[in-house]
C-alpha cells in the first residue's frame, strides 16, 4: 500500500509521514524538494525546479522498487504540479502523464489548520487554503481514494490512523 501525504506547505506532512511509519514499522520517503533546497539555498529558477522535480522521482522510484507492504510518500507529482502552476504559471512536460503517476495511490491531504512556522523555505503563507483546494481537486479530477487529515498533535495523527486502517480494512475485502 502507497500512502502519499500531500498539501500545503506548513501542513504537518514530513512529520505525519514520520510517525505513520514508525508506528506502522514501516517506510517513508522524505521530501527531496526541502534537502535540494536546504543544500543549494531558497532561491531557485524553473531549471533548478526541473532539477528538484527529477531528484524526486528518482527517489521515490528506488524506494518504490523495493518491495514493502506500506510507504508513506512525503508528497508526489501533484505537489509538483501545483507548485509548477503556482510559481511558474505552466506545467512541465515531465509532469502531463500526471494523472498515470497516480495510480495505485491512496493520498491523505494534510488540511491546512496548523499554526504557520516561519522558515526560509516557505513561500505561501497566504495561499494555504487555495493549495490545499488544488490538491484536493485534482485527487477527485482523478477519481484517487483519499482521506482528509485535521486537528492537532496526537489528534491528527490518530484520525490518520483511523484512516489508514478503514483503507486497510477495504484492501483486505
């Protein structure tokens, strides 16, 4: 089972998939996007973009070769298309098979409802919600079982608990 947990920015994702895994004893695949960034700086161009866009499909790729019975996907190619509609205002060629990309998916959408962090890395205080609407609409455009992930500290978690045992339940039927 892929598990990719996705939304805006400041919306607890790294951290969800982070305890999801280790209470589930199972694996994650960090976020390449904040590690190119961390490394190069917050400044960055299409080209570094296309770079990072890369950088994350070859990672998630070679984890997903690997044969586990659940991982979590700290976001997918639907952030990427969101983030590439938002600060370059196109999609990139790599990304029009989007929809394929998708398949055999389970997302949990990271509502946006937690208190905003500073860091140099963020860039859509403002616009959380309208991310967050992106997101969501493209998951149903593409017909993507999903649950929406609320609340707070050990709340959030348990409800993504919750939901991950009813997708569980539905994969065993």
């Amino acid at each position: 089972m892929k598990i990719v947990v996705t939304g805006a920015e400041c919306s607890g994702k790294s951290q969800l998939c982070a305890e999801l895994a280790e209470i589930t004893h199972s694996r994650w695949v960090p976020e390449f996007a904040r590690e190119y960034l961390e490394k190069n700086g917050p400044d960055y161009n299409y080209q570094d973009f296309m770079k990072i866009l890369d950088g994350h499909r070859r990672r998630q790729a070679e984890a997903l070769h690997i044969n586990a019975e659940l991982v979590f996907l700290d976001t997918d190619l639907i952030n990427f298309q969101v983030w590439a509609e938002r600060k370059f205002d196109k999609i990139p060629p790599a990304l029009l098979s989007l929809k394929e990309s998708t398949e055999g998916k389970i997302y949990f959408i990271c509502y946006p409802d937690l208190e905003w962090e500073d860091d140099p890395l963020r860039e859509n205080r403002d616009f959380q919600m309208e991310i967050y609407q992106r997101h969501l609409d493209l998951i149903k455009e593409f017909k993507r079982p999903f649950a929406i992930i609320r609340g707070q500290g050990k709340d959030r978690l348990r409800r993504a608990l919750d939901a991950l045992q009813e997708f569980q339940e539905k994969e065993e039927d």
